[in-house]
C-alpha cells in the first residue's frame, strides 16, 4: 500500500505529490481532519510568538512567507 497527500477543496481531490504506483489501482480516501483557515492559523502564530523572542518571530515570520509560495505553480493550482 502506498500513500500520499492531497487536498479535498468542497468538490475535488488534489494530490500533492506525484503518483507512485503505476496502472489501475483500488483506492481509499480517508478524510484526516479539516484545513484551517489561512488567517486563523496566522493568528495562532501571532499569539504564541508573544512568548518567544523577537529573533524567534521574526524566524516564523520568515518561513510563513517562504511557504506562500510552496505550491504557487504546481499543476496550474494555487492553494496559497
């Protein structure tokens, strides 16, 4: 059995990683747990980050824009 991630957005089921098997195959989704909303996550981080030092905040700063634009381009999808 192999498996890999992918998004359902409402109405279709985008994978987000190449396919690694071949040929027809019997499948099985699972639903895992709902994707939080962009801003309600940012605003999570924007809560803890009161307890880290400034040099922590801004390192979170820095990777929550380096991953806005981890999926820009991948198969004509933008799930930013």
């Amino acid at each position: 059995m192999e498996a890999i991630n992918a998004i359902y957005d409402g109405s279709t089921i985008k994978l987000l990683e190449p396919v690694p098997v071949r040929g027809q195959y019997e499948v099985k989704v699972i639903f895992t747990k709902p994707l939080e909303d962009k801003e309600s996550r940012r605003q999570q981080l924007l809560e803890l980050s009161g307890s880290c030092s400034d040099e922590v905040v801004e390192i979170l700063k820095e990777m929550e824009a380096e991953r806005v634009h981890f999926f820009k381009g991948r198969d004509g999808d933008d799930f930013s």
